[in-house]
C-alpha cells in the first residue's frame, strides 16, 4: 500500500497497483499529481463517510421494522392470499407512514408542483433509441459498445433467429433476400415514402438533382429509367460522393439517421436489389458500467477498468475481438448536406458511466485504516478522467478523428440503487464537493436516477425535486427492482413464480407508475426516461415483437445487451415516435397507480407448486440460473455473461439475475414452500448440468465430474458464494449479492497467486 498523509495527519492508504495507474496514467495532464488526488479521495471520505454509514444504518432499521411488522401480523392469524395481499398494501402503507419512513400520499410531492431544471444537455439525450450498458473491464466490450452508435441492419437481420426456416449457411441467397425484402418494407412503411407511389424494392440506383433553390434532391431509379423523388423531402440531409458519383446517402426519421451505402455509380447489388450496406444509427447512448455488469474487487481490477474508461474517453483505446480484428473507436461521419454544406455526426455514443451504490466499501483505499466507500472512489476519479481528458483526438497515428464524448462537458453518473429522496439529496451535496474540489462547474456532474429499489419508487418524485437541477435519467429495471420488492416484504408470504412476477400488479404498476411521475415532473425535456434489458441476448425474433413495448409506453430508450440487438430495437424508434406518444400521456388523465399498488405483493398460488416434480424443476431452474452467473464471476472474474439458461436459451445475465433468484429461493425455504436439503440438492444437480454445457470450453473447470468433487461441491467456492447469497437475502437488508460475490472471487484471487 502506497501512503498519503492528510494535512491533518489523517493517513490515506492507497493500493500500489491503483496507485501506481493514477500517477502514471490518469494524472498527467489533468493539473494534479497523485498524492493531490487521494488528499482530494480523503478529505471527501472524512467528510462525507458518517453520513453515508447513516444512511445505510437507516436502511437497515426500516428493514427490521417491516420484518416485525409481518411477522406480527402474521403470528395474529393474518395468512397471505391474493386478496389478503391487496389489503394489506394499505396496511404496510400506513405503517410506514406511521413509522415516519413515508409522507401520507396527499402529502408526498406532487410531480406537477415542481419543473426540472436540468441544463440542456448533449444532442444525445434528444434523440429516442436504444441504450447499451457494457462492462467496463472488457476492453473489447467497451470499444464494441461505444462503436454501436452505428451498425449494419443487414447484418444484425441476417445473423438474427428471424426467419430460422431459411439457414444462413445452407441457404445463404435466400435469406440474404429476406433480409433485403424485409428491411426494404420496414423502410417503405416508417421511413421515407417515394412520389408515384414507388417503393424501395422497384428502385434500382440514386442520384441527386439540384431544386429550384439550389438544394440537392434524392432521386431514385427504377429499371425502366423513370424517377421518383421523395415525398418528404426534408427526409434527404446528407450524402457522399466520389468524384460526381454518389456513393452513399443519408436519410433522417425521428431523430435518427440512416445511412445507405450505394455499388459503383450510385446502384444497388442487381442480383437482389441490396444496397452495399444499410447503416442504422442505433444505439445513441451507452453505459459504461462499474458496477453489476463487472466484476472489480482489488486495486488490479480497478486499476484495469478505470484504464478501459481513460481510453474511451480520450478516443485510444483499442483491443482485438474474440475473431482476432483489433477494434479502435470510430471516427466522426462528415457528409455534405443537401445544401452544401459540410456537417459531422458523432461515430461513437455518448456515453455515460454507472459507479458502484452507497452499499459497497472497498479496502482498495483506507482511510485511517477503515475501508472507503467505493462509490467516492469511483465517482471522483471517473469524473476525473471524463473532465480532463475528454478533449476528442485529430487522427494522429491510430487515433480516430472524434470531437468529445460531451460536447458540453457534462459528466453523466448514472447512480444505482439508491432507496430514499433523502440519499438523493445527499448524491447532489457529494457531487457538488466533487465538483468544488476538481475546480468543475456546478451542475457539471449529472444525475440518472435507477428506480430499482421498492423504496425509490416510493419516493420517485421526492427523490426528482432532490436532485432538480441535475436528473438526465429515470430507468427501470424489473430483475433488481423485483428482487427489491421480494426482500423488502419476504416475511409477508411465499412469492409467486419468477415468470408470473413480470404480470404482477406491483411491476405493471411501478412501470407505469415511473413514466407518469417521470412525465409529470418533466426529465423528458431535458433527459429521458428508460426502460429494461433484454434478457434474452439471441432471442431477436421475440425481441422485435416485445420490446417495441418499450418506446409505445413512453420509453425514450430501452436496455439493450449487445450491438446486433441495439441494431434491431432501433427500428421500433422509427416505427413509434415517443416524442408524440409522450405528447398524448402528458394531454391524458394520469393512469392514477396508487401506493396500494406498488405495494401489493405478489403472493404465490400453492396449487403452483402442489406437483412435487414441478416444484422440484423450478427450484432447479432458479438454482442453475444463480450457478451459471456465479461460476464465471467468482471463478474466472467475468460480471456480465451470456449463457444458456435451464431451457438452453441463452441469457444475459449480471448480478440483478442473481439477486431475484436468490430472493426468491430464500423467500421460499423462509415460507416452508422448499427446504435447505431441496436447495443443495437443486444446486448440485444445476452444478451438474452446468458442467455439461460447458463441455469443451477451455476456460471452464467442471466442478462435479468426479465423486471427490461432488463430495465437496457446497464448498467449493462458486458455490459457496450461491449459498451465501441466498442466506443473506433474508438477514441483509437489500438482498444485495456482492458480499459474497466478493468474499469468494477474492478468495480465488488469493489462492491463484
């Protein structure tokens, strides 16, 4: 450990790794030397550490008192039924009121009494579209995130599970046809319409023609020589040539652009009618993540992640792909716009970043010898790197040509899992001393708001005037936010089906119910308002007919896991434009979700799980779903993976996954429904097919394919880690997962050394 004294004689203990990169690699060139950063880290922790620890005493005394509150209620005769349930969402309602943990509802904030002052922002956060959160820790996942602001619709159409009758190896031509046909009626029915009622299918090549004022106009070809022009003209913004010949156009819907990149001469492919490619501006923004897609739990890790951030915020970042192509950063469009002039569009998103809750504490960095909060390590030196070294690059060597990731020099802390206004508020007066001790603007650091926590949903509109200058986000998140809702009232009854949960009163309502306060409140005019992930990373033919939910409900953007997705979701922002289905939620009567409806837990139907089978291989399903997420995490320090669930369906998962099947397994050995012995059965076996699925994967270890391991499987560490995580989401306070997450991958760490 490297040692930096406090003019107060206050010791500040840093990692030498962690150390080591910031005086090496993220000080130079900011006006600060290293020890200058950590004195800054230490005075921070000193000053705003207590009140952090009293936040999350806080937490944990409203989670005892709820406890009791059940177990009372329960131990008088009350026994929990659907109806029951929705009776007692008044109860717990007015208990909390009672104990001071909520205002009465005719008391709490109204969302119309109060505007968002929040500046205006980046040109990012106007535009509607797909959202990417990529770990950090994984350079080739950061560079591929940030580059998904553009992407082939061809291709993610092709590589899709769209149309599985028609194989893309065995029949190439014809689903290269497919592809082609159906992109092309996408375009005739929410892009651009052609005058004569020509359609993109009958169009052959494009040229320009120059109008009456001396603008250029799109012209399309059929094969019999005649034109058409678009109807809307305003539609055509831009295009590039070679010489007099085009060699790509770009039109604009909603907001987002499309490029369409043409053959020699300005035509398509003659075979099929296929343009060269067929560019979507897909996913606009992109969250670089710290916190539940990564796994960070020494100065080594962070050390490594904070160098992924460094790089993609200056722009030099560069890793090779799982194909071997090294990946660099995309440079900037330039196009010539239909009146001449030159103009440049961002090649990368805008990205934000999400650093760890008030809940984690890290030995990373001591002070006076007691662990730190991450949170104040992550957000300072983040903010750091986004501030000082965000300047853009002129292509120099490899370097792209990029202006910076915030033209208006915002820095965008997306902040999880916080519970109350009152933790809000006090996010702002950190940031405002972040902001202070790095000489910042004020306002300069920017505020998403994770409704992920039954407790911030409670207080969404409370939490929104705490931090009304500075909110560029509302985003929901079903995993968390259930597995919230579970531990929050686990004592109350057995929980209903994972599957059923997402048609439960209480998650139908909190979605609704963050738009509306969202709304009313106005984050929309200067920020957005999001929605989930899409769990199922291959699942597109689903995908396309679901989340269009998304932007229909009032999304702005929605979660996506990986480009080819991002690609593909970005046609629903063009098919629904939000700005007016936004318009008409604001002109219509409040949909009225009440605080008995976000209250209204989802209790289980005992005839569910009368089968004994059936009941069997759901607790199988959850345990393999809890193992699969914890192998790779503890085992080889992977937080973010794509693997086949129960029913060889390959999902995304991070830690949200583990902490709802966690909380529900724990709710169910609470409530009788299974017992320890079911849950270690259920375990190994899950263990066992694990094993089978990884077969052949080099960077897999089985571990029950022999009798020696089997006989120690439940304390081998990834499995150890499982069962700690669903001990601990009935005596913590949240449910949370890192404890054990952290306490085993540390332990691995150490025994590799």
């Amino acid at each position: 450990m490297t040692t930096v004294t406090l003019p107060s004689g206050t010791s500040v203990e840093i990692d030498d790794v962690l150390y080591s990169f910031v005086k090496d690699e993220l000080a130079p060139g900011t006006g600060k030397t290293a020890d200058e950063v950590f004195e800054i880290l230490g005075d921070l922790v000193l000053k705003f550490g207590p009140k952090n620890l009293e936040l999350l005493e806080k937490r944990t005394a409203r989670q005892v008192k709820i406890d009791e509150y059940y177990l009372t209620k329960r131990q008088s005769g009350w026994v929990p039924t659907t109806d029951s349930a929705a009776k007692d969402a008044s109860d717990l309602g007015q208990f909390l009121v009672a104990e001071s943990f909520l205002e009465t509802e005719a008391s709490s904030a109204d969302p119309s009494s109060f505007t968002m002052t929040t500046p205006e922002l980046d040109f990012e956060m106007s535009q509607n579209g797909p959202e990417l959160v990529t770990p950090v820790n994984i350079a080739s996942m950061a560079v591929g995130g940030a580059n998904a602001r553009w992407g082939s619709l061809y291709d993610a159409y092709f590589l899709s599970d769209i149309h599985p009758e028609i194989d893309r190896d065995s029949s190439r031509e014809q689903r290269l046809q497919m592809v082609v046909d159906r992109t092309n009626q996408y375009l005739d029915e929410h892009v651009a319409q052609w005058e004569n009622g020509r359609r993109f299918n009958d169009l052959v090549s494009y040229s320009l023609r120059p109008n009456s004022s001396g603008k250029q106009e799109l012209i399309g070809r059929t094969t019999d020589g005649s034109e058409a022009g678009l109807l809307d003209t305003t539609k055509f913004v831009g295009f590039n040539q070679d010489g007099n010949q085009l060699t790509e156009f770009f039109l604009e819907d909603n907001n987002l652009k499309i490029q369409f990149q043409l053959y020699e001469g300005g035509a398509l492919n003659k075979e099929n009618g296929q343009f060269r490619d067929l560019v979507v501006e897909s996913a606009v923004t992109n969250i670089v993540d710290f916190e539940d897609a990564v796994a960070i739990v020494d100065g080594e890790d962070m050390a490594l992640a904070l160098r992924n951030y460094l790089g993609l915020i200056r722009g030099d970042i560069q890793a090779y792909g799982s194909r071997g192509a090294l990946k660099t950063m995309n440079s900037d469009i330039e196009f010539i716009g239909a009146d001449g002039a030159t103009r440049t569009v961002k090649g990368s998103s805008l990205m934000s970043v999400r650093n760890v809750s008030l809940h984690m504490y890290t030995d990373m960095v001591k002070v006076d010898g007691q662990e730190i909060s991450e949170r104040m390590l992550g957000v300072l030196l983040t903010t750091l790197i986004a501030t000082a070294h965000d300047k853009g690059s002129t292509g120099s060597g490899d370097m792209p040509t990029r202006g910076p990731n915030s033209a208006k020099g915002f820095v965008y802390q997306v902040t999880p899992k916080l519970q109350t206004a009152e933790e809000v508020a006090e996010q702002v007066r950190f940031f405002e001393a972040v902001e202070a001790s790095l000489g910042l603007s004020q306002n300069t650091i920017l505020l998403g708001i994770m409704n992920e926590e039954l407790g911030m949903t409670l207080q969404l509109a409370e939490s929104l005037k705490a931090a009304q200058s500075r909110v560029f986000f509302t985003n929901t998140g079903f995993l968390d936010r259930t597995g919230s809702q579970i531990r929050v009232q686990t004592q109350a009854g057995p929980v209903d089906l994972r599957d059923d949960l997402t048609r439960a009163v209480f998650n139908t309502s909190y979605e609704l119910h963050n738009v509306d306060v969202s709304l009313r409140a106005g984050v929309h005019t200067q920020g957005k308002i999001g929605k989930g992930m899409q769990v199922k990373n291959r699942a597109m033919a689903e995908m396309m007919e679901i989340k269009i939910n998304h932007p229909r409900s009032g999304g702005n953007t929605a979660w996506v896991p990986a480009p080819n997705p991002s690609h593909l979701h970005s046609i629903h922002y063009h098919m629904i434009d939000v700005d007016q289905v936004q318009r008409a939620m604001e002109d219509s009567p409040s949909p009225g979700i009440s605080r008995n409806d976000l209250l209204n837990f989802p209790v289980l139907d005992q005839g569910k799980v009368a089968d004994a089978d059936e009941k069997a291989t759901l607790l199988l399903s959850y345990a393999h779903s809890m193992v699969a997420y914890v192998e790779p995490w503890v085992h080889r320090g992977i937080g973010c993976s794509g693997v086949p669930n129960f029913s060889q369906i390959e999902e995304m998962k991070d830690r949200a996954t583990e902490r709802i099947d966690g909380a529900i397994i724990a709710n169910w050995k609470l409530h009788g429904v299974v017992s320890q012995e079911d849950i270690e059965d259920a375990i190994k076996k899950a263990t066992g097919i694990l094993d089978q699925q990884n077969a052949g994967q080099p960077d897999y270890v089985p571990m029950a394919d022999a009798a020696e391991k089997m006989a120690g499987l439940l304390e081998e560490p990834a499995i150890s880690a499982v069962l700690q995580i669903i001990d601990d989401a009935l005596t913590s306070p949240s449910a949370y997962v890192e404890p054990a997450l952290f306490k085993y991958r540390k332990a691995v760490k150490a025994a590799a050394r």
